[in-house]
C-alpha cells in the first residue's frame, strides 16, 4: 500500500480537508446530500487525523482511494453512534500505535464502515478495512538480528513509520470499539501481506472490543498479529479466508464468537478454515516466545460443504501455536480440526494447546469428524480430541440446519432443549469471562446477535 504522503498526490482531485472549528474535517460536498442519512454532509477525509477529531452522525465519512487515513500518535477519533464510515478501492483506516479510537455505537445505532460503492453493489475486498496497531508484545522480530520488540505491519512498507507495532506494553490502550459492523474489506495486497476487515496488530488489554461484527471481507474476518487484547460478542460473517485468525503471540481472551464460513467462490486461492492459528509464520521461529496461547470461551464455527475451491477445516492449529478452547461447536465444515508440525505436538503434549468441552459436527463424512492422515508428519488428532476431554462426535448441536447457512438472515441460536445448551465448562471467575456461559456454543438461551447485525450481500 502506498505511503500516505505519496498516495495524496493519486486524489489532487479531492478538495483538501480542514477543520470546522468542531474538531471535525471540513466538508467538500453540499449540505442535505442523500447519501448521509441525518441530512448533513459528505465529509472527504484527505488528510491524516492529527488531533481529537469527532466524526457526527449525521454525515458519512469517506476514505478517499488508495488512501492509508493514519490516526496520529496522541491523537483521539471518537465516532458517533449511528456513523457511517465509506471506503473507496483500496482505502484503509489505520489507528496507529499512541492514538486512540473511541467507536462506541449503540444496539439501535451501531457504527458501520462499508464499502463506498453503491448499496446493491458492494464488492468484497474492495476497500482495505480497519487497522489497530498497538505498543503490546509480539513475536515477529524477536529471534531477528538484530531482535526487536515491534514490527511494520505485513501490507505496508518500512518506508511508512506508521506502520510499526509492537512493544513491551501489555496492557496498552488503544481505545473502544463496541457496537460496530465492518463489511466488505480487506484483500490479499501481494502475496502474504493482507488486509483483513479488521487487522489487530500487537493491541494491548485495556483496549475494549465487544459486539463487533466483520462481514463479506475478502481475506481474513479478523486476525491478531500478537497483542493481549481481549474480545467479546464477534460475528464473523461469510469472509472468503480464515474468520478468526491468529498469530505472532496473541496471548489475549475471547468469549461468544461466531464465524460463519459460507459463499465462497470456488477460486479462492486458498482454503477458507474456521480459525487458522499460527505462532509464527517462520521454521526457524515456530518457537518464539511469546507464544500465541490464548483462552477461548464458547464458540460456534459453521463452514460449508457447497465450498468446491480449496478444501477447508473447522480449524487449523500450526506453525508452534497453542491455546485453550472450550465450549466450541465445530459444525459443517468439509474436515474437522487439524494440528500439524513437531513445535505444535510440543504444545499439544504439554497441554499448552488444547480443546475441551466441545462438539464436533456433520464435518466430514467421518464418525469422528477429523481429518484423514497427513502424508508426513501427521499428528493423531484422536490422542487429543476425545470423550475424556469431554468432546462430544456426531451429536446434533441443536442449530437450525437452514438457518446457520442463511446469507441474510441466519439463526446461531440452539432450540429448546438442544443439547449444546448443557456440558460446558464453566469459564474463568477473572473479571473477563461470563462465568454463567456454561452451555456449548456461542449462543445460549439469549440471542446477543438480534437488532445490531446486518448481512448484506452487495
């Protein structure tokens, strides 16, 4: 992606952007446009975000193309409930590492960053998504000569100091974002460096994300590079790669997630799994430390059989990962669960990676719903998935059948009386965890997806 003072001179076109006297960047389009649903402006924003700005409800906000919008160090976006955010091809907003966002939308108003292509006409992919870069620990350098605590975020270039993240703070804050929906972002720049709908790079704990939804990307839904940060409530809706994907460290929590993995096209150039979890992405560095492990609380992935591209997987754990998961049902998907290479069996041996309490599926055709041996190097996924760490094999979740595969309006919630309503683990008393959450899944008797939600197809 281009440096932002280079990609200023690919929109001469657009008016420069100033400021209103209301913290607020100054309008190149008349008043009462149709576009912005309280009446007000379409707001351009040209420029890098310096200082506290607020983005109001009654305009849209829109990311000008080939344009990285930075939110500098020091510097605070607050985004009204409501808001509406567009991004133009090849657009990104980037919360840079000292700044801070504070998108805090409502249940009847949630914040949305879209495409700005004309509803009904929406692509994925087409613009590059929401990017958080924080001071907390990562992996990515630290076996490096020489080592370092921070790193440039894969898209972008060492030319572009904003792109750096990473450091020694773990309980770094890099503000709230609740009550948002992020769609049709994220796409693979070259090879191996990708945009996602929502990127979180070396994000610290005091960073709050809760009810977030990331729908119709290109790439990932959303995926940590490191970091400590802790998420709640997320709906990752038909992504075309990984909906939850982790790497470089990540040591934070989560609880109540979804990914729904359906409507791909069959070319995708790679597989589209459930999660895709890696501590490293180098052999010599599959070790690093610190390791990505972190804890993860009641969790539905629904994958797709109709998927005829590259084959998929509930879940991929690799690359020296490790992690704690309960309370998952794994459903639909065309193979189960798969763990692979020797730093992987190290975790899984020392019970630093592990799944409990949890149900697997109609993934495959399989009585036990995992994946058939690996010419090389396999690892025996039964030695740990099995009845003793209470994993349940081909018991109906309870989870419309129709519904978990609906485009626009799907239904997560299990019926009455299902059985993933009961056999949970009961989560962690830490402040964190929602210690009563001891049923299978991610939703129990409450459906926490309702009002705030929205699948768009275009």
């Amino acid at each position: 992606m281009l440096r932002s003072s280079f990609a200023a001179v690919l929109v001469l076109a657009f008016a420069a952007c100033g400021d209103d006297g209301n913290n607020n960047p100054a309008a190149d389009a008349p008043p009462n446009n149709p576009d912005a649903p309280g009446g007000g402006q379409v707001i351009r924003l040209n420029d890098d975000i310096k200082t506290d700005t607020t983005l109001k409800a009654e305009n849209v906000y829109v990311l000008p193309r080939l344009r990285n919008v930075f939110v500098s160090p020091g510097a605070t976006l607050t985004i009204e409930p409501g808001t509406q955010i567009q991004g133009e091809q090849g657009s990104t907003l980037v919360i840079t590492r000292g700044a801070k966002i504070h998108a805090v939308g409502t249940v009847e108003k949630p914040i949305v960053f879209t495409s700005a292509q004309p509803s009904g006409s929406r692509t994925p992919g087409f613009w590059g998504g929401l990017i958080v870069l924080g001071a907390a620990p990562i992996n990515t350098n630290v076996l490096s000569t020489p080592p370092s605590a921070e790193a440039t975020f894969e898209a972008f270039t060492t030319a572009i100091p904003e792109g750096k993240f990473g450091g020694t703070n773990p309980n770094d804050d890099s503000g709230k974002i609740k009550y948002v929906r992020i769609e049709f972002g994220g796409f693979n720049f070259v090879a191996d460096r990708e945009f996602n709908n929502l990127t979180l790079c070396g994000v610290g704990s005091a960073t709050e994300i809760d009810f977030v939804q990331v729908h119709k990307g290109q790439d990932d839904g959303i995926e940590f590079f490191g970091g400590t940060v802790n998420v709640k409530h997320i709906v990752s809706s038909q992504n075309e790669d990984d909906g939850f994907d982790t790497d470089n460290g990540w040591q934070g929590k989560a609880q109540f997630v979804i990914v729904q993995n359906i409507s791909h096209p069959a070319t995708l150039p790679e597989a589209s799994n459930g999660y895709e979890s890696d501590n490293h992405g180098t052999a010599a560095s599959f070790r690093a430390d610190p390791r990505t492990e972190p804890t993860v609380y009641n969790v539905t992935l629904i994958g797709d059989h109709a998927y005829t591209g590259q084959k998929s997987f509930a879940a991929v754990f690799r690359r020296g990962t490790g992690g704690h998961y309960f309370n998952h049902i794994f459903m639909n998907f065309p193979q189960g669960p798969e763990f692979r290479d020797a730093e992987t069996l190290e975790q899984l041996n020392a019970n630093k990676l592990e799944i409990r309490n949890s149900m697997f599926f109609g993934n495959d055709a399989t009585p036990t719903n995992l994946p058939v041996p690996q010419a090389t190097g396999d690892i025996d996924e039964s030695l740990f998935l099995n009845a003793a760490r209470a994993i349940q094999f081909n018991v109906d979740p309870g989870l419309s059948a129709t519904g978990i595969l609906d485009k626009v309006k799907p239904n997560f919630k299990p019926v009455n009386g299902a059985a993933s309503l009961t056999g949970g683990a009961t989560p962690p008393n830490d402040g964190f965890f929602d210690t009563s959450a001891t049923f299978i899944g991610a939703i129990g008797a409450e459906d926490w997806t309702e009002t705030w939600t929205a699948y768009p197809q275009n």
